[in-house]
C-alpha cells in the first residue's frame, strides 16, 4: 500500500500546476482502493468562479467517474487544510477521510481557524489526518504569495 506522503506528493504536483497557472497554489487528489481516481487544483482566477477550489473540482470529477455523489470509502489528500466550503463538499460527498498538509490560520474549517466537523448532529464524520508533508505544503504558498507581493506572479 502507499503511504500518506506518497499521495500528498501527488497533490503537491497538482499544487505546482496551479502555481504555474499563476492560481494559488493548492493541490488535491482523491484516491480509493489506493488508486487516484481524480485530481484538481485550483482555478479559481482562470475561471472567475469563486467555487473551483482544488477539492470541488477533484470531487466532481470522483462522483463522474464512480457514477456517484457518495464518495464512500474515499480518501482526499488536499495541500492546504479545507475551507468551511470544501469542508461541507466533503462532508456532503461523504469522503471517509481528509488528509491535508499545511494549516490554514485564516480560512481553515477542520481545526486551524474552527472545525466544522466538531458541530454535532451531521451524519458523516470523516477522519482527519493533518500535517502531512507540511513543511513542503506551507513553502509553495509562502513562496507563490513573496512573488505575488513583489509583482512577479
């Protein structure tokens, strides 16, 4: 089996795609049965729709291909921790477990500004597993927004 990095790495790529892109740079990858069925990243400026974050875009795509919206038995590896919207796309699409690396002090819904997980009366609860390659998730972000403040992006 693979293991946690192996995937965050591949959503790490996705990441670098949108920085390419000039987007922020996050990355995501949704795997079952320890294969990548979809993967996104964000879009957000190319498209002028605020929803095309890196997890909306990887979950269409999932629930495309498993002919689905119940994501059962899903893993999402995401480089930066979810919004309060990707948050509830996960919960809806009923993904098993989040994986995220780098927190996100202003934005993050599972932990890092609050935890929309923690409010109860939902009938999913994915599991969550932080941190995962952190450090590299946090340095493209910091990096993208240092070019971004001097122009370059």
């Amino acid at each position: 089996m693979k293991n946690d990095s192996y995937f965050m790495e591949l959503a790490l790529a996705e990441a670098r795609l949108a920085f390419a892109e000039k987007e922020v740079p996050v990355g995501c990858v949704i795997v079952k049965d320890d294969q990548v069925i979809a993967k996104g990243h964000n879009t957000k400026e190319q498209s002028q729709i605020s929803t095309h974050h890196a997890e909306i875009i990887a979950i269409n795509q999932a629930c495309k291909i498993l002919k689905t919206w119940r994501l059962d038995g899903c893993e999402i590896y995401v480089s930066l921790e979810p919004c309060s919207m990707c948050a509830g796309a996960i919960l809806q699409s009923r993904i098993s477990r989040v994986i995220y690396g780098a927190s996100d002090y202003k934005g993050g819904a599972l932990g890092s500004n609050f935890n929309l997980y923690s409010i109860s009366g939902f009938n999913h609860y994915p599991d969550i597993t932080r941190g995962v390659l952190e450090k590299e998730c946090s340095t493209i972000l910091t990096f993208f927004f240092k070019q971004k403040r001097k122009n370059l992006i």
